[in-house]
C-alpha cells in the first residue's frame, strides 16, 4: 500500500516535470523501437505499412484491442509481450497525465489570475474590483446590444479568485502592481482601447491613473470615477486625455427635489440594460458641410436618434450642449444622442443630411 501511494506520487511529478519535447521523444523512441523489433521479428502483416503499424500500435497501447491485427511468431509474440505492451502503457498513460494536467493548469491559471494577456488588443480594461459596482459595469457594458465584441479583462491586485468564470467575454489577471511594467505589458495594457480605473478610494484611483498614464495608447479611450472633485481636478492636470467622473448624488437629490422624476431620467440615460440610453458617435470624413439643425432633424426623422450635444473633443471637454442649429458639425467631431440602441457613423447617409 505504502509503495502504492509512493509509486502514483512519483509518477505525478514526474508527468508534472515532464517537458512536451521530453514527451514527444518518448513516443517516437517508443513506436521506432517497437517497430524496429518487429520487422526483426517478421511480423510482415503488421509493418506491412507504415499506417498500418501505427495503427496496430496506437490500439495496442491505447488498450483498445480491436484484435484485426497482431502477432503470430513466437518473437513477435514475446516482444509485445514484453516491451510493447508495458513500454505503451506507461508512454500512453504519461501522455494522458501531461494532457491532464495542461487542461487543470488552464483552469487554475484562468481562476487565479497568472494567465498571460499580452496577446489581447482592442481589450477593454477594469482596474480593481468592488464586489457591487464592478458587477454593474460588467452588466452595463455587455447590456450594450451592438457593442464590438471587445474581451474585457478585469485586473486586481487584491488575493481573490476570478468572480466571473462562467462569463465567456471577462478575463482575469492579478497583478502585484499596477506600477510594473512588466505587469502591465501582461495584460497588453498599451493595446487596450478602453480603460476604466475605480479603486477602493480616490487615493488608489489617483495612483493607479498616474501609474498607467504613460504606458496607454494615446486613442485609448480611459476613465476614472471619484467621489472628491478636487482629486479628479488634480488627475486632469496632469492627464488631460483622460476622461474624470464625479459622484453626483447631491446634485440628483436637488434635481428631483426641483424637478420630480429627474433621477428616473439620469438613470435610463445611462444604463443599457432598458430602453433608450446616451450614446456617443464620431463624426467621419464629410462632403458636404452639415449644420446641427440638420444632422437633428435628418437623424430624427431616419435614424430615430435625438441629438443632445456635440464636442471637439472624446472625452467631452467644452462640451455644448443643445447647441444652436446654425452650429457647424465637422469630421472628427462627437455627436451625442439618445437612441434606442447604438447607431454607428456607417449606417448614416451623411451626403443626404
């Protein structure tokens, strides 16, 4: 019993030690081996073909036993015997060990975060995790119904497992610091196309905005919330390009105080999980010059969108909101509206608007 238990742990590490080009040298040195005896043997039925030995020796080892082929010499009998069958065994049972053991260290690695990332691109970033909003912005981002299928890859630095393993689209990667470089190249940081960084507090927002500001694509679309408006005023000096949000609780009360259903408005306009919702667009090369007035009315009418502001700029500075209609649009400009569901710039005819 007690050799039992030392035997099977030997072999575990072996496989687990074992390399894959350690492990294709087995087989081939295996079935050259085998195959080399038996022509010495004048097994002619059995290495009548190469398919064909590999054939016999596959269901040999595999334990298979068709039984369409085998030995019928005394030494061909005594060398499957005796090397073939034992020499199989252990090379077959290794290799379904190995292939065993590839498949549970996938799972792990998926489960614990160490998979490498750095092959993604177009990804969509969430760094640090909060087990209630995070989970909400992970159900508003899928609940967008023509959004481009960007993997999201949740990044933490906190010791947990991954919290959405049954969610095909959402990765996990735990870091040991969202300032490591080489961290940072993991989880393809500067081929992300969207970023959202909310820490457990303003402070750890700040630090990890800063940490990965240098590292990012300049197209890369970043945003950071905060419930203290002078650290987002602080992040905006020193990374205009990335786009801050405040809470805005105080200002909701006061709104529905003074206008009753206000909150009712602010949440639809922002969830995409029912009904109508904001949604922004950039305008792309144009023919003709367009007007405000007549990109509304035009959109309205064709695309069912209401257009309620439009800026220079993607993440919204000096944003003009209900502009005025002689107001021109130009190309590269962002036009926000409300729609039932995202529109893109190449669904639109902009040479009849």
């Amino acid at each position: 019993m007690l050799f039992s238990i030392k035997l099977k742990r030997y072999l575990r590490r072996l496989t687990a030690e074992l390399t894959w080009p350690t492990m294709l040298l087995l087989v081939i040195g295996q079935t050259a081996i085998t195959y080399i005896l038996l022509i010495a043997a004048q097994e002619t039925d059995i290495i009548d073909h190469p398919m064909q030995f590999f054939y016999y020796n596959m269901v040999v080892v595999s334990t298979v036993g068709f039984g369409d082929f085998s030995p019928v010499t005394e030494a061909g009998k005594a060398i499957v015997t005796f090397f073939q069958i034992p020499s199989g065994l252990i090379v077959f049972a290794t290799f379904i060990g190995k292939i065993t053991q590839l498949f549970i260290n996938i799972a792990r690695a998926n489960m614990n975060g160490s998979n490498n990332f750095s092959h993604l691109q177009g990804h969509i970033l969430l760094l640090c995790w909060d087990q209630y909003s995070t989970e909400q912005v992970v159900k508003l981002i899928l609940g967008d119904k023509k959004r481009q299928k960007r993997q999201i890859l949740l990044c933490v630095t906190e010791q947990m497992d991954n919290p959405f393993p049954e969610i095909e689209e959402i990765s996990f990667a735990r870091l040991t610091s969202f300032s490591d470089p080489n961290e940072l190249t993991r989880i393809a940081l500067s081929k992300a196309e969207r970023i959202i960084v909310d820490g457990e507090s303003d402070d750890q927002t700040l630090s990890i905005a800063l940490s990965i500001a240098t590292f990012t694509n300049e197209n890369a679309n970043i945003s950071a919330h905060f419930f203290d408006k002078t650290k987002a005023d602080l992040l905006k000096n020193h990374c205009p390009q990335i786009e801050c949000s405040t809470d805005t609780s105080a200002q909701m009360m006061v709104r529905s105080m003074q206008d009753p259903g206000s909150s009712q408005v602010t949440e639809r306009l922002l969830s995409t999980l029912k009904g109508p919702t904001l949604y922004c667009m950039q305008i792309p090369e144009l023919t003709n010059t367009i007007t405000f007035g007549q990109a509304f009315t035009k959109l309205k009418i064709n695309q069912g969108m209401i257009l309620i502001g439009m800026s220079h700029f993607k993440n919204g500075d000096k944003m003009e909101l209900n502009p005025a209609m002689d107001n021109q649009i130009q190309a590269g400009d962002y036009l926000h509206y409300i729609a039932n569901e995202r529109i893109t710039p190449d669904e639109i005819d902009w040479d009849h608007i």
